[in-house]
C-alpha cells in the first residue's frame, strides 16, 4: 500500500449528514448576522432620509420693513444655493414674499410691485434692473405685480430662482405718474422664505429613502430564510431519518388489505375447524370417494349486515349477531359493497 493510500486510510471522511449540518451551522450565523444588518441599514436609511426631507422642506426666513427714504422694501437676502442651471427649470429655488399692506395709498391707479434682483451689490442704483425684469426676458430678474389693493391686506407673492446672489424690491407704484408712490403715510411690512435645500436634499431623501427599502426587502429575504433554517434545524440527524422513513411508508400506502380493527369474534356456528395438511394417497378403486354434506343455511333475518369502513378505503361486513366476516369489502364504481380481490 502506497503513503498515499495510508494517508487517506488513517484520515476520517467526514459523511455527507456532517457537511450538511455545519453548512446549517454556518448558514445560520450568517444568516443571523445578515439579518441584523439589514434591519440596521432599514432605519439607518429611514432615518437619514426624514432628516433629508425636514432639511427640504425647512425655509430660511427674512423680513424687511418700509423705507421712508426710498419708499419702498429693499432687502439683501444674500445668497441662493442649488444644483439649477441659468434659466426657469424645475431645480430653481422656490422664493416666497409675503407682504402686509398697513396703510396703502387710497388711489385706485396704485399697484403693488415685487422685484426679484440677482445682483451681488443690492446698495447700487437697480432702477435699470427693475425696468429690465418688467419685460420679462431675463430669469435673472423677476416681477411681479397685484392691483386694487386693500388697507390691512396680506399678498403673496411665488418666484423661483436659480442660484446667486439676490436684492429684494417691493414698492407702491402710481401708473398715472408712472414713478413710485411717495405718499407720506404709506407703510407695508415684508416676510420672505426661500427654499434653497429644496432640491439637494429632496434628491438625496429619495435615494436614501429608496436605500431604505431595498433593505427592508433584503431583511425579508434574510427573515425567510432563517426562519426556514430554524424550523428544519431543530431536529436531530435521527429524527429526520426516521421521518423520511415514515414519509416514504405512508406515500408507499398499505401493502395488503388491513385487518380489522379488532378481533371478529365468533359467528354462530363457532370458529372454523383447523385444516390438516391433506395426506396424498394412492386412489384405490374399490374405495369409494367421500361423499360431502351439504352445510345447512343459516335462517334468514329481517336485520341486514352494515359495512362498517376501515382505513384504506377498505371495508368489514358486520353481520347482524355482531360478528364480523373474514371477507375485506372495497366499493366499486357503482358504489355496491363487493370481495377485495389482491
């Protein structure tokens, strides 16, 4: 015998039934461990996400108060950051004004006018971009205005802005004259929000949000399959055996008709005498053959015998004394009680 034969004599080959229980061992632990982890990454995600989306949806507020020298509202909100690109896109800034009108002028040619400026200066001289943002042809600078005003009246004013630095404008202005109202008693009062995390944050809510379920799918996986491990690995090697084996002897069915359930007792006529084995012998002619005699009929009975059904499909003629007949009863096609046949 060759080293290498000896070797492989003295060394134990592991069975089959052992690889299979530490791989069960193993694909437990790290099905535990999986699992926690995934529950860990679905409200880690879920949790950053809300985080996400409050930083979305959370404004950075501003006010401003009426000038009496420039008789108007001019604010510096400083700047507006954000992934949009020049232009009016779905990415721009939403701008909110609100503006309480305390004491408006009483004329019915005034209006209220809201100017959106992005310049990086807001102390300068912005009349030239006030005239350009009411033409309307630059996203940079946005207007808007509201007309029939009333005393003590709230006006919103929407803008979407694409990043940069921006100045604020907001004045009566009298369309007979053509110049800004400079009533003496004029007085407004301005509240401003500015949604700059809007997009950024929104987007990266979605992602994290959508991490989040795949990791709840990913929990669910991992939970069925440890769930599966658990209620299989409990059993021992012999148990399963003998499971298996029970399982194939019950798919496999009866072998013969059973007997059955309990002992027939004896019919009237007592139990059948014990047949000998015959005796062969040589026919002599001067013998002559037994003569059998006929076995006298049972009186008939009103009572009828009940099949009484057994497991199988299989079933017992109960005769009307209580006895049972040595004859197993299958039904046939018709539904009539008739002799099993093996």
């Amino acid at each position: 015998m060759t080293e290498e034969g000896e070797v492989a004599s003295g060394e134990e080959i592991p069975t089959d039934t052992d690889q299979e229980e530490v791989q069960e061992t193993i694909t437990l632990d790290q099905r535990k461990a999986e699992l926690k982890k995934s529950r860990w990454n679905v409200f880690l995600w879920l949790g950053v996400a809300v985080l996400m989306f409050t930083f979305a949806l959370f404004p950075m507020p501003f006010s401003a108060d009426y000038d009496d020298f420039t008789h108007s509202v001019e604010k510096d909100i400083g700047f507006v950051w954000g992934p949009s690109l020049p232009g009016d896109d779905l990415f721009d800034a939403p701008l909110h004004l609100e503006v309480l009108t305390s004491t408006p002028p009483t004329h019915s040619e005034i209006r209220l006018d809201a100017y959106v400026i992005k310049q990086d200066n807001c102390q300068q001289n912005l009349g030239a971009f006030t005239e350009e943002a009411k033409l309307g042809t630059n996203h940079a600078y946005q207007y808007k205005s509201i007309d029939s005003l009333i005393e003590d009246e709230k006006y919103t004013f929407k803008f979407s802005v694409d990043p940069g630095q921006y100045c604020v404008i907001i004045q009566y202005f009298n369309e007979t004259t053509g110049e800004v109202d400079k009533t003496s008693n004029n007085d407004m009062s301005v509240k401003g929000k500015v949604w700059p995390n809007q997009v950024i944050a929104g987007v990266f809510g979605l992602i994290c949000l959508s991490l989040s379920a795949f990791a709840f799918i990913g929990a669910q996986k991992h939970g069925a399959h440890l769930k599966r491990i658990l209620e299989n690995g409990d059993e021992s090697t012999e148990d399963k055996v003998l499971a298996s084996v029970t399982d194939a002897r019950v798919t496999a069915g009866p072998s013969g008709p059973p007997g059955p359930t309990g002992p027939p007792s004896a019919g009237p006529s007592g139990p059948p005498p014990a047949v000998e084995d015959p005796v062969l012998e040589t026919p002599n002619e001067s013998t002559p053959p037994p003569v059998l005699e006929a076995a006298e009929e049972p009186p008939a009975t009103l009572i009828e015998a009940v099949y009484e059904p057994a497991e199988g499909g299989y079933f017992y003629k109960k005769l009307p004394d209580g006895s049972y007949e040595q004859i197993v009863y299958v039904q046939n096609s018709e539904g009539a009680y008739v002799p099993y046949e093996g």
